[in-house]
C-alpha cells in the first residue's frame, strides 16, 4: 500500500516535472529584441520587426541572466546605449492589443534628474511629428521605474503614470508591464537581479482602451528619440497577452520549482 501511495505521488510528480519542461508557447509574442549574434537588431520572434540604429548603440557582452530563464536561450549579448542614440522599429498595428506585456531587461549606467525622464522601451510618441502619440512604455525617472499607458495619446489626464520601486546606476534589473484593458488591470514586475528581490505592482486603474500610436516601437528613447538612455538594455521582448507571472522571462518560479520537484523525487527513490 504504501509504496502504491508513493508511486502514485511519483506519477503526479513526473507528470509535473514534464509540464514545466514543455517548451513555451511563442504564439503570443509579437517581437522579441534579443541583441545576439551578427544581426544584433534582429527581431528574433520571426515576425521581422527588425530595429535601425539611430547614431550609435553598441552590441556588448551581457550581464543579464544566461541562459534565459523562461526560454533556456543562451543570452550572450546586449546593447549599449551612450545618451545620444536609440533603436527604432517601424509603427506597426501588432504594437497595439488590448491586452499586453512590454518586458525588458536594463541596468542605468546613471541615474537621470528627479525630473528627468529615460526610456527603456515603448510605443510612445510625446512631441515634435509624434505628438500625442502616447500609448506604452517602460522609463525611469529619478530613482524610480516609470510605467505609462495612455488611451488617446495626449496628455494631462489622459496618461496613467505609476513610479513605483527604487533604482539604482549600475544595479541591474528585470521589469514588465502586463495590462488588461478589459479588466482595465495593470500588473507591474520589478526584479532586482543584483540582490534577486522580486516586487509586484497591481494598478487597477488602466484604461479601457490602449492608444494606437503612430509613433516607432522604440528602445533607449521616446518615438521622437527623447528621454535618451544611458547604460544597458536586454531581451526586450512584446506579447499580445497578458502573460502571467509564470510566463515571464526571468521570474524564477519554474526553476526553482523543478529543483524542487526533483529534489523530491531524489529523496522517494533513496526510501524505495
Ligand atoms: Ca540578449
Ligand atoms: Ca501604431
């Protein structure tokens, strides 16, 4: 009897274990920005929205996880961003769903001004011939990480902005905005990867509608090449859902659930 209990429970484990060995489904990834390899502004996803260079951003060995966590890719590059340059892909109607998650890996070689503003990425255009053109983005300000969303473009009123966190130069970092425009439900991810501190943010009061900009999908700056970011960015990847914790790059549940799992399994064979 026992050992049917316990070959019971190792059936449900294994069953386990392989569910969380699965490959992710890619289905809902509109464009990821990996950085890798020759082509470094490649859109990796397979949907070519591959990026231009606006002056000068460098391909550079990362410091961001390797391999990535969700994927097991092996994450060998990243781009540099100096405060005078920016990546740019063309407007493309996939950047606007009413359900999203905007995901990025940063690490600010400095720190902007209290009210100063940098981009990590977005689709969101603030002035000159992107004029509200706001719709998306992940930015910080001051020592904070700035989340924006906008469902006509312009501003006063018409912007959610949450700063939420603490950021530090050279500290690196995972964030993530996942959004629900039909639940009008924000869920803001903050990881600290240099102390691997995790912080979760739920806004519910995002809009029912989501902007579409005519503005570039950009990296290291607003549409209009703005808000110039200065220091690392990584695996900027865009999905057409609202992903769930266990689905994002870097959150480390599966992992670790796995180690567990198998953890277990050691110790059920060892009695047996
Ligand atoms: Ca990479
Ligand atoms: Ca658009």
């Amino acid at each position: 009897m026992k050992i049917r209990t316990h070959t019971r429970i190792l059936h449900s484990l294994l069953a386990t274990i392989v569910a969380s060995l699965a490959i992710p489904a890619h289905a809902a990834t509109v464009a990821h920005w990996r950085f890798e390899g020759s082509d470094f502004l490649a859109d990796s996803s397979g949907n070519n929205h591959g990026l231009t260079n606006n002056g000068s951003v460098t391909q550079v060995a990362t410091t961001f996880p390797n391999p990535v966590l969700q994927t097991g890719q092996a994450n060998l590059n990243a781009a540099s961003f100096d405060g005078s340059n920016y990546l740019s892909a063309a407007d493309n109607n996939a950047f606007t769903n009413s359900q999203f998650t905007l995901e990025a890996f940063f690490s600010p070689s400095s720190l902007p001004g209290s009210t100063e503003t940098r981009t990590i990425a977005g689709h969101f255009g603030s002035s000159g011939s992107f004029d509200n053109q706001r719709s998306y983005g992940l930015f910080v300000r001051g020592s904070s990480l700035r989340v924006m969303m906008s469902n006509n473009g312009a501003g006063f009123g018409n912007v959610r902005i949450w700063d939420v966190g603490t950021i530090a130069a050279n500290a690196r970092y995972y964030a993530a905005m996942a959004v629900d425009t039909s639940t009008q439900t924000a869920t803001i991810y903050l990881q600290d990867l240099s102390t691997d501190t995790l912080q979760v943010f739920v806004q519910t009061d995002a809009f029912s509608t989501l902007h579409n900009s005519t503005a570039p999908f950009t990296i290291g700056s607003t549409g209009q090449g703005t808000a110039l970011w200065q220091g690392m960015i990584d695996e900027v990847r865009l999905s057409n859902v609202k992903l769930t914790q266990d689905q994002l790059l870097v959150i480390p549940e599966p992992s670790a659930a796995l180690l567990g799992g198998l953890g277990l399994l050691a110790l059920f064979r060892r009695r047996r």
